[in-house]
C-alpha cells in the first residue's frame, strides 16, 4: 500500500515553483507496545476521568487548563485556542540557504521526504534540485502544519529532497548549562595516544543494519514464545558491572584486545582512500 502524504502543496524558490508532497521518513511500526488488560478476564481496561473528590468525570464536563503555578490554573476554551491557530499554507517558500555547518545539531529534528507531486512537476522539481546540489547549501523554508508554524531545512538527497523540522530557540537548552560543570583538565598525552589508537582499530563504515535494538527483538521473542506456549524464555543478558581499574591499565587493555582494523594499513607516505560522498546531513557541530 502505497505511503499517504503528511502534508501536499507547492515548493517554492522565487519564481519557481512546483506541486511537492511530504511523507514522514521514519515509522514506528516496528516498536512493541502493550495494552492494558484485567487479570482474571484479559479484557482492556478503560480509563475513566475521575476528580479525585468527586469521582468519575462525564467528558462533556472537562475543560483544558494551563498551570501558572502549583494548583493554580488559566482555564481555555476550545474556541478560544482554535482563534490562536494558525492556517495550514499550501506553500514551502525557501527564504535563504546556509552552511549545514551553521545548524547546530541540537537543532535538527524529525526527517521527511519531499517529492514532486505528479508528473507535470517533475520539470520544475528537477531544477530546484539540481541548483540546491550545485550550491552545496541548506535552504531554510517555514510551514505551517496542523496549526503550527514549523522551520524545515532542504537538502538534495537521491533524486529528491530531504526535509528536516528544526526545533525553535526555546526548545534548545543551552549546552553551558551542562558542559561548564566539568573540570578543566589537561588530559595526559601518553593516554591520549592510546586511545587515538583504540579510535583507529574501531574505525569502519557506518551500516545502520548492524544496529538494532535488542530490548525490541527480545520482547518480540518473548511474545512469539508465548503465543506458541513455549516455557522457556531467553532474557536480554545485562552487562557485567564495570571495575574501579586504572584508566592507563584500561586503555592498553582496550588496544590489545581491540578486533582487527577494518581498513588496510596505508604505507608511509601513502594517501588514505578518498572518503566515500554523503549527503550533507546533520553535519553541523
């Protein structure tokens, strides 16, 4: 069945412009999740609202309320909020393209593809495209989606564009917050040699296929045990707690242990292999 678009209207770069569509680039389908049910009749529980001194709660009778303060509240109407909202536009006007080393990290978030929508937009798609890869930059658009205004940064990527949500200014904490609470320290340089070494042995191409999430194949294991009425069930086996040791002993013990290079040692003087092309993606420091 073929993907419905989050969102379809027009991408445009001054006076170009062409129908696009947006699909959401990640799914969630393969994540476990539980329903809750009655022990003795497997039956789903339903969760009923309840006011803690007058007991359940009819829905007609719930309001939506804003904490100012501990037990103090600004309550809203829904007509009210639907006044504030914000119109969905049916356009993604780019505004300026940057440096990908300009974005922090921080501020990238959710991914989505952004397609040409039909065949009369191919043309114009394919000139957008090909000029945002010839310049190398990142162009920065706004959108407003299900009444909120949201920042996307474009990219080329395959024959299409990769969209990006960038989070807002106040939803960034500031790292300094965190980070200036760590000693300055000069790290010994012998260490540091050691671990360059344990860095260079571990170095090989990033395969998204070797990461999975064990915690999810194992509850899918679990369930399918269940399901045929198998007894036994494997667990997860939980790392062994780390000892207190020298950090020097540690770091030499990591390099002899260390598995094989996965690149071919250069000769002296030799150039190392030119790294492979990628879209430049979330590249910002």
């Amino acid at each position: 069945m073929a993907a419905r678009p989050t969102w379809q209207g027009y991408l445009r770069l001054s006076l170009v412009s062409c129908p696009v569509a947006l699909y959401t680039a990640t799914s969630r389908s393969a994540d476990v999740s539980f329903n809750m049910l009655h022990k003795a009749t497997h039956n789903r529980i339903r969760m009923i609202p309840t006011d803690p001194e007058t007991g359940p709660v009819d829905r007609a009778d719930i309001v939506k309320g804003y904490e100012i303060e501990k037990g103090r509240y600004v309550v809203v109407t829904d007509e009210e909020i639907r006044n504030v909202r914000l119109e969905t536009t049916r356009t993604i006007d780019i505004e300026r393209f940057v440096d990908a080393g300009e974005i922090d990290r921080l501020y990238w978030n959710d991914p989505y593809f952004l397609t040409p929508d039909g065949e009369m937009a191919f043309e114009a798609f394919g000139v957008i495209r090909e000029a945002m890869d010839g310049a190398g930059k990142i162009a920065l658009a706004r959108l407003v989606m299900h009444q909120r205004e949201r920042l996307l940064a474009l990219e080329p990527c395959g024959r299409g564009l990769l969209a990006y949500t960038l989070r807002n200014n106040d939803e960034v904490r500031d790292p300094a917050e965190f980070f200036d609470r760590i000693p300055r320290a000069e790290a010994d340089p012998k260490m540091v040699a050691i671990a360059e070494k344990i860095i260079d042995q571990l170095e090989g191409p990033f395969d998204p296929g070797e990461f999975n999430d064990r915690y999810e194949a194992a509850l899918r294991k679990l369930i399918a045990e269940k399901e045929a009425r198998h007894g036994v069930v494997s667990k997860v086996e939980e790392p062994k707690e780390a000892e207190v040791i020298d950090l020097m002993e540690a770091l030499r013990r990591s390099l002899g242990e260390g598995a094989a290079p996965r690149r071919q040692a250069q000769p002296r003087g030799g150039k190392k292999p030119a790294a492979r092309k990628t879209p430049a993606r979330k590249r910002a420091s």
